[in-house]
C-alpha cells in the first residue's frame, strides 16, 4: 500500500538504489520489499510465511530475512538468518541461494558447502565481493558471486579482541558496512561488546 496503507513487521537492512527507491527485509513477514519516494510499499519476494525456496515472487521463502545489499546490476543480496544461506534476488524477483548449505555452523568453501550462523548483516564492495556479519559465529565473512566463502576475520570466540584475521574477536557482530573506495575497510557492529570495529 501506499504511506500508513502499508503494513511493516520489524523491518531490518535497507538499501537504495540510484532513483531513490528502498529495499529492506521485512523480517518478520519472511519478505524482501521496496518503498518508492512516493512511499508505495511493494514486496518484491517471499510468500509471507517462513520457510526455504528457490522461485520467484511469492514463490520464494524467506526466514527471517535480516540484511540486505544491492550490485550496481540491482541484484539485491539478503542474509537469510533463519535459514543461515545468502541468497540472490534479482530485479525481476527471482530468488536463488547463493552460499550456505541450510545447517547452522562454520565452514568455509564453495557455494552449497559453505555453513554460516544466522547471518546478518551483509554489504557490497566496489570489486563486487560480499562481506558478512555471521553473527552466531562471531566472524565477518567474505562471500564472492560465485558462492566461495572464506573468513575475513574472527576466531569464533565471543570476546572483543583486535587482530588479524582469526587472531581477532568479535562478539555476535551485526551490522556491517564497506568504505567505498577500492579495497576500502569493512565496519562492524560488534553488538555485544558495545563497538564499532574496523
């Protein structure tokens, strides 16, 4: 709908695109949605009821869908906390898994291997990577189009301790943002240690 029309339910993430639109999860209705400058809520994609699929538009579902980002081709990138997978939206509302096997844990490699952790947060370099706040894992992650997962950072342990690599600590971070510039560095929420860290 349009304006107070609309009905939210705990939105989470938000990006924009180049003519003011905003895409944001809608955490709790398990969707991916947009609000135009006008203010004309849509949803882009999700059934509105939690769950794991692949498809377009209502078609696909989401779980708890918590962070979202956009390439400059205007695919829209989403942390699926709940069902710990990255998924890939495109402009046209198809939804596909990107990385992450579906089962809670830690691991690194390619695509449908990889396991994150209620993923959260989740941002866009200018090299067209994907860097993730893993937030039950404690780590930030690095995820390319093609589905590799590495960690950047984290050694699994709940504590606020700086280093390089998994020498360094986080404690369930969550939101993450990526400077602009070429091989900019990575800023995080790291929640429960009351820190932005870098």
């Amino acid at each position: 709908g349009t304006g107070r029309e609309a009905v939210l339910h705990d939105p989470s993430g938000i990006v924009t695109d180049a003519h003011g639109n905003a895409y944001f999860c809608d955490s709790g209705s398990h969707t991916v949605r947009c609000v135009t400058p006008a203010g004309v809520v849509t949803t882009i994609a999700g059934s509105g009821k939690p769950g794991n699929a692949d498809g377009t538009g209502a078609a696909a579902q989401f779980n708890f869908p918590t962070g979202i980002a956009m390439m400059p081709d205007r695919t829209l990138y989403v942390a699926d906390s709940g069902n710990h997978i990255i998924r890939a939206v495109s402009p046209q509302g198809v939804v596909r898994s990107l990385s992450g096997c579906g089962t809670p844990g830690h691991k690194d490699g390619a695509s449908h291997m990889a396991q994150f952790y209620y993923p959260t947060g989740i941002a866009a370099d200018s090299d067209g990577a994907l860097f993730v706040a893993d937030r039950a894992n404690h780590r930030v992650r690095k995820v390319t189009l093609k589905g590799h997962v590495s960690t950047l950072a984290g050694s699994g342990a709940a504590a606020a301790v700086d280093g390089r690599g998994s020498s360094a600590s986080f404690s369930w971070p969550h939101g993450i943002v990526v400077d602009p510039a070429p091989r900019g560095p990575v800023y995080v929420s790291d929640t429960f240690v009351f820190q932005i860290r870098k």
